[in-house]
C-alpha cells in the first residue's frame, strides 16, 4: 500500500525582503502566492514593512496589530526600522 504525501509536510520556505511591494501600501505585509511543486517544495516572497526615520522621531507601529517596529540598523544618521509580526499576519492563520 502507498501512502499518499501530505501536502502540510513538503518544505515551505518564506523569503523576507526588506522594502516595499509595489503598488501595495508599504506599512502592511505582503505575501506572494506559494511556489514550487510537491516534490521540491513551496517557496513564496514577503514583503517586510520597513521604514527609515530620522533619530528622535516616533518608532512605526504596525496598522493592522499595533506592535511597534523594530530598530533594524543605523546607518548615516539615519535609523531602520522593520516590522516585527510576520507570525501574526501569516495568511494561514486566518483559516
């Protein structure tokens, strides 16, 4: 008897990439749909809100769950700042 594979099992792999998805509003998560197939596994691309601010002001919090962002680096007197609650915004945990 073969087993059949289940699907939950295959390897998914999360690419994050720190800047804005075009044409989607920069503050928020974006998700690309799951690519790949059964036997190699799934790969998708994320979207990270960043944000670079001037030090002093206000540290970004996320619009959808309000946990603020946090500081990534410092450079040229400039601070980065990328949202940190991928966990939260993950589409599978809408089902």
């Amino acid at each position: 008897m073969k087993l059949a594979k289940i699907r939950t099992a295959q390897p998914r792999l999360n690419f994050l990439v720190y800047m804005p998805c075009r044409g989607q509003d920069p503050m928020r998560y974006y998700f690309t749909p799951w690519a790949g197939d059964a036997k190699s596994g799934f790969v998708r691309t994320v979207f990270v809100p960043t944000e670079w601010l001037e030090p002093g002001d206000p540290v970004p919090v996320c619009p959808d769950c309000g946990k603020s962002f946090r500081k990534q680096q410092e450079v040229l007197g400039k601070i980065s700042y990328v949202g940190d609650c991928i966990e939260v915004h993950l589409p599978e945990r809408a089902k």
